[in-house]
C-alpha cells in the first residue's frame, strides 16, 4: 500500500493559468459592490440555501443540515464567496483555502454539475436580498466573476478526483467498508476499523486527512455526509476514525445525528459507505525539526495518526504530545500514548486535565489542571524552534495559535485543523 508523499500532491498552477479573466468592466463593478456584498454576506447565503433546498431538495442528501442549523455554513459560504471574489485577479493568493474547499468537495462528491445549480440560487438571492440595488448590471457581473470561480474549483477538483481514483488503491465515487472492530475509547469516543468489503488494497494517505462516510438511517428522509480524521497511521489493511458522541446541549447546539447514531447502532459487521482519504492538514514527514502535537477533546484524532506514523518512520525525531482533556474518563488512547512513551525515548508525553478527577489526582494521572497557557509550554518545550500541529474546539486553538505566535514561531510551522464547515484562517486569530 502506497502512501502519497507531499511534493506529489496537485500542484494548481496550471488551472490557474487557464483560467478565464474578467472582463475590465465588469471586474470594477465587483470591486465596487464588495463591501455591500460582505455587509449582507450571511444574509443572502441563508436566503441561498433556503432557497436552493426548496427547488433541488435532493441536495439535502449533501448538505450537513446541523451546519445549516447552527449557522456555520452559511457564514464559511458567505466568507468563501467574499473571499475568491476579493482575489478574482489573482487566486494564488488564497490557493490553500481554495485547496482546502477543494479537499471538502472531492470528498463529498460535489460534481460540475452542482455549480450551475449554485450559481442560480445564489445569484437569485442576491437579487432578492438586495432588491432594487442590485441592478442587472451588478448581476451580470457577479454572474461571470461566480463563473470563473466555479472554473477554478472545477478543473482543480477534476484533478483530486483523479488522484483519488487511479493512485494505488484508489477509487471513485462511494466504496463499501466493514466495521471489523468498534472499540470504546473513553466516556464519549468510540473508534471504528473498517476494512474494505471487497477484499482489495486500500488508497494510502497523508497523516491528518480525513474520509467523509455516507449514511442512510432509518425514519431520516435523506443521506447524512460526515467527514472525520484517519485516527492511526496509513500502510495497514484498514483505516480507523474514532468518534465522539456528540449529545448537544436542548438550545442552539443539536445532538449530532450522525455520531450518535454510530456510536448506538452500528455494529461490527456492519456496512459504511465512504470516499477516498481527502484533506489539505497533514504531517510534513520530510521535516527533521521536533515535531510537537497539541490536541484538545476529539481533536487528538489526527494526532494520533500523526504520532503513530512518525514513531513507526522516524524513530531518531523529537516528539513532544500535548493532550488537553476534561479528566481521565474523557481521555481517549491515554493507554497507547503512555505504552509508545514507554517504547520510544523520543516522545514526551504531557497531559492537561481541566476539571481532574480525585483518581486522577492520586495516581498522578496529568501533568497540569486547568488550561494550556504559553507559560506553559515554554516550561515544557525545549525551544521554539519546532513544527507545530494542533487541533481541538475553537477556543482551545485560538489559544494555542495566539501562545505560538506570541512566542515568535512563524505561520509555515504552525499547523492546524478545523472541525465542522470551513473556516477561514483568520478566524482563529
């Protein structure tokens, strides 16, 4: 089983080149009308899917409706659209955050033929949104810059589709998996192996990507799509995602219909559909600078395939893995961590518990209570002079991002990964 090496992912300036350009007039009038554009971003993508769903309520088996409810996707479309039209003369400028909305649709399954339907519904409720401000002349304009925009992700997900289906193992569209295994992590983590009904070589990946997996549960009219990440190293005969049960809160936060419906009633045995390892977060394996993973909650599922990977290949790198957790009970994998510090010499483990049990006080369980701080991490790094990967709840990485940056590592080595819709960089700033 082959594993895709960095250097050998799509390099995107060839679709930048063939790119159509603006025409000169039209290109003003969408410099002109960004700032309203912005202003009535989330407005007009909440009227977008609203709309759209009512004329192609087939796209509801695409969709994540939790993100829907929330809010998250109509604001990450409502940055996206803003984001590409700011740069539309020159896309190198944001091409990892267009690569990494390229990752999500591969991975999901959007098709060319999916634009021109977003195309119509967005522009239509643009038109709606702003009524008599947007003149026909504005929604020509916005209709050839979302034109060249949907050519962009076109051509560079032709691409991804590619790579996905003829690499080693590789495979279009939809392929079935077995859960050969469900293993309880911790209170509310639950990991699944799954290995391929069919018997064949499996594509490998980079670790930090992820697999979206397509489910069709009974009393729910529609497919649930749901991306997690790879939890152990690629080379073996199967991959694993472990996967927390997420209950909600009765308000604004939904239980997660997907999660929960795997951790009650998936069992080994059973079937899941899913799609080729996709995902723009990943471990740089060339690099020989210590390498430190910084993981809250379930975002230590990427870390794990990180940690686990580089232990097996690069036994002489320095490896420093920091865990954030409620306490013991919400800490999944802490037996494998504590087992391969046991093993190998290079990796330094340390625990962070925000609310310790009396267990875990006793036996000593943790390395600090309460938060991870830059005071503390500078007590327990060596230096700076390292690749940082982080993952985790929002909140949590914007501390760990404001700690690094206040203790002058540079952007190319911080490193990390967002959970649910996209999100633009900055707003972990």
């Amino acid at each position: 089983m082959s594993v895709p090496k960095v250097e050998e992912k799509n390099s995107w300036q060839e679709v930048l080149h063939t790119v159509k350009k603006l025409d000169p007039q039209k290109l003003e009038i969408i410099k002109s009308t960004l700032p309203i554009v912005k202003e009535h971003g989330e407005t007009i993508t909440k009227h977008f899917y609203k709309r759209m769903f009512k004329q192609h309520p087939e796209l509801l088996n695409i969709f994540n409706q939790t993100h829907q409810f929330t809010g998250h996707q109509p604001k990450a479309l409502a940055d996206a659209v803003y984001g590409a039209a700011a740069n539309i003369e020159d896309f190198s400028q944001i091409m990892p955050v267009l690569e990494r909305i390229g990752e999500k649709h591969r991975s999901l399954q959007i098709k060319p033929e999916h634009y021109p339907i977003v195309g119509e519904n967005l522009l239509g409720a643009i038109k709606e949104v702003l009524g008599d401000a947007a003149t026909q002349e504005i929604i020509d304009a916005w209709a050839d810059a979302y034109q060249v925009i949907a050519d962009v992700f076109i051509r560079m997900e032709d691409k991804m589709y590619k790579t996905a289906e003829t690499m080693p193992g590789g495979w279009a569209g939809y392929r079935d998996f077995v859960v050969e295994k469900k293993v309880k992590e911790s209170n509310v983590i639950t990991s699944f192996y799954l290995k391929p009904k069919d018997e064949k070589e499996i594509a490998g990946f980079i670790p930090g990507q992820y697999i979206t997996v397509k489910m069709q549960m009974e009393g729910e009219q529609y497919t649930h799509l749901r991306q997690y990440s790879l939890s152990d190293r690629p080379g073996l005969d199967y991959y694993r995602i472990s996967v927390k049960r997420e209950e909600g809160n009765g308000g604004n936060i939904p239980a997660g219909v997907v999660s929960t419906y795997l951790h009650n009633h998936i069992k080994e045995g059973d079937v899941i559909p899913i799609t080729a390892p996709a995902g723009d977060f990943y471990l740089d394996m060339e690099s020989t600078l210590p390498l430190v993973l910084i993981s809250g909650g379930v975002g230590l599922t990427p870390m794990m395939s990180m940690l686990n990977t580089t232990v097996n290949e690069k036994a002489s790198r320095e490896i420093y893995y920091i865990h954030a957790a409620i306490n013991s009970q919400f800490h999944a994998f802490k037996n494998h961590v504590n087992d391969l510090a046991a093993k190998h010499k290079n990796l330094n483990s340390f625990v962070i518990y925000e609310r310790p049990t009396d267990e875990d006080t006793e036996l000593k369980q943790y390395d600090k209570e309460g938060y991870i701080s830059l005071e503390w991490l500078q007590e327990i790094l060596p230096s700076s002079n390292a690749d940082f990967y982080f993952c985790g709840p929002e909140s949590f990485m914007k501390v760990v991002n404001k700690a690094l940056k206040q203790w002058g590592v540079p952007n190319e080595r911080i490193h990390y990964e967002f959970f649910g819709s996209f999100g633009q960089l900055e707003e972990i700033e």
